[in-house]
C-alpha cells in the first residue's frame, strides 16, 4: 500500500512529478506503528494538557472555525476530496493515523489567558522505531500560547517517526508554535499540520527540519476569520541520498487576511527535494495580502532541486507575490572568503549556519537553540 500525500491544490504538467507526494510500502508502517509517550515542560494555570479518544477529537475538531469546502476551486473542480479539516499531507495520509487508533493529545489554553513562558512538548523517539503521535492545540478566544515541539532520537537510529498536528484557534488568539526536528540519519519522518483560524487569529510558524533521510512535510492553515495571520519561517538541511517534500498551502477565505511563508533549505551530495508553495486566495478574501519566497543553497552538483510556487485567486482586490532562488555558492563568493583565510569548507558551514539560523533565531528557548546547534556540529 501507498500513501498520496502533499496534493497540489490544483494540477499542473506533470513531467517533473511535482503533483503530489508518495510515501511506499505504508503498510509495513501500518503492522509495525504505535503510540509514544511525550512530555510537557511549562504548564501554567489556564493550559491544560490531557489524552482524549477519537470522538471527542472529532467533536473538537467540528467546533473550530468551520472549513466549508467549495464545489469549484480556482475555475475547476478540486481534484480531491476535501477533508473535515484540512492538513497539507492531505486525506490519505490523515486515514492512515486514524486508521491506527490511537488517542489524540489534546493541549488548551482557556480564553483570555496569556501565560509569558513558553510550554516545551517533547517527543522522545529513543525507545521507539517506528512511532505516531497525534495532537490537538486549541487556543481560546483572545488567548495566546507559544509552543514548542521538538522530535529526537540517537544520532544513528533508523525507523518512522509520524506526527499529525490540527490547530484551532479562536476569535483574537494568537500561537507562536515552533517544530524543531533533530531525528537520526536513518528515519522516514512525517509532519503533518492543519490550522483553522478565526476572526484576528494570529498563527506565527516555525520549523526546522534537520535529521532524518526521507521527509513529507505538509502544512495547510485556513485563514477563515477576517483579519487573520499566517506567519511561517521553514528551514531544512537534507545530506547524503536523503529527500524532503514539502507542502505549505494558505488558503486565505476571510477579507483582509494575511499571509507571510518563507522558505530557506540547503542540499548536499545527492539529496533531492520537492517544494510546493501556494497561496489560495478564495472567494470572500478581498483586501487580502499573501508572500511566499524560497532560498536554496545547493553544496554539490549531484543535488536536485525542484520547485514549485503558486498563487490561485478567485478575488479581484488581493495582493500575492512569490519567488524561488536557486543556487550554488559561486567562485567569487569563495575567493571573497579565501583571501579573509575562511577555506570552501568553513565558508560552506557559515553559509549553512546563516540559512538555517533565520528560523533558529525565531525560537525563543535558549536550551533549544544550544540543542540545535550541537545537532548541527555533529551533521555538518
């Protein structure tokens, strides 16, 4: 059995392959997957963390800010089913974690509560090879919460780590959630996120995707309520003959809503990597403001690249711009750093360290970002 995951919203040529995503054999991963425990550090009064099953999830899930499919999307009709709520690996890939029954980790924040200190959730994969965890963070009204999740192994362990991550956040909250991913070399990883946003919600996102050797990343944030935030800073580092495909769509349905995706990653020896971006400015979002930009920094010549922005628009008064940059350090760059004593190797890990530190910067816990750059001390 295969898993079709991170779809293009809408379809386009197909020779490069970029439509969408496909995880192999997922019903190895089916016999062998399981629950894994996590821990939370920073619980304050109002945030309350607790296991709950399916039908209550669901319940949760259905009070959100509601995701109303269209019948057309963009002039045609969707090539998929559109799910309950929507995630960028898409409906496959959010059976399959169904499909395993497991409880869903539910993490609230009550309205109007503003706790200062950030909550660490970790997920520890030390003792598991092949693991899934499933969470629900619901921000109440005028609330706000920073969050950060951080997926860890042994250097040289192997196996699959999933995770399925669905955000609600109410009326005027505001969640600044980091995703920090230091696995081993040897991991199939899979990250999934859903954001349903209301009235002046504000979803600030940020991820690192830094271990592992085949990554599917999909992100899709329903920007429903007027006045709506998306911000998301992504970074990935992928080596060896290791892949990463990745998915961020932002469907922007309320007026005046904003969106803000930007993308930095870097490719050594024979890595490949596909990314998607789209902004989806849907009937309703007029007044509405969407960015996407990419940067990559390919360190060999065996690295391929593929990319893929894209903006659709069913409204006349929007603004959407996007942009992709490729490239390889060039000589000039080098004999800069030559004559400053810096040889290719060191000017190599200083320019990793600048791309991925435009999103290590943004986490605001300073044991993660000493936990980041140790991981990067041992890779690089």
């Amino acid at each position: 059995m295969n898993i079709t995951v991170n779809r293009l919203p809408d379809l386009t040529w197909n020779r490069l392959g970029m439509n969408y995503g496909v995880i192999r054999d997922a019903d190895n991963l089916l016999r062998q997957a399981a629950g894994i425990d996590t821990t939370q550090e920073g619980l304050e009064a109002g945030v309350s963390y607790r296991r709950i099953g399916r039908e209550e999830a669901q319940r949760i899930l259905d009070a959100a800010p509601a995701q109303v499919p269209e019948k057309i999307v963009a002039g045609k009709l969707p090539i998929y089913h559109a799910q309950r709520f929507a995630t960028g690996l898409g409906g496959d890939y959010d059976a399959f974690v169904a499909g395993l029954g497991l409880d869903t980790e539910l993490l609230e924040v009550a309205a109007g509560e503003r706790p200062e200190a950030p909550v660490l959730w970790h997920v520890d994969f030390y003792d598991s090879s092949c693991a899934v965890t499933q969470q629900i963070i619901h921000v109440g009204k005028n609330a706000s919460l920073t969050l950060i999740m951080d997926y860890s192994s042994a250097p040289e362990a192997c196996g699959f780590a999933g995770i399925s991550t669905k955000v609600i956040l109410e009326d005027g909250a505001r969640l600044h959630l980091s995703k920090v991913q230091m696995l081993g070399r040897g991991y199939l990883h899979t990250d999934d996120l859903g954001a349903s946003l209301g009235a002046g919600a504000d979803l600030i996102f940020n991820q690192l995707e830094l271990g592992g050797e085949d990554v599917y990343v999909g992100a899709q944030v329903e920007q429903i309520g007027d006045k709506s935030r998306f911000t998301s800073r992504l970074a990935y580092l992928t080596r060896k003959k290791g892949s990463i495909d990745i998915t961020y769509n932002a469907v922007q349905r309320g007026r005046k809503t904003e969106s803000d995706m930007s993308f930095d990653g870097v490719l050594y020896d024979s890595a490949k990597k596909i990314w998607r971006g789209t902004i989806d400015f849907r009937n309703g979002s007029a007044g509405s403001v969407g960015h996407e930009n990419e940067n990559v920094l390919m360190l060999s010549e065996d690295a391929e690249n593929k990319s893929m922005p894209l903006i659709l628009c069913e409204e006349e008064d929007v603004e959407g711009q996007h942009g992709s940059s490729i490239g390889r350090l060039a000589d000039d760059i080098l004999f800069y750093f030559g004559t400053r004593g810096i040889d290719e190797r060191a000017a190599e890990e200083m320019m990793v360290d600048a791309r991925i530190g435009t999103v290590t910067r943004e986490i605001p816990d300073a044991g993660v970002r000493e936990r980041i750059g140790s991981f990067l001390q041992r890779t690089v």
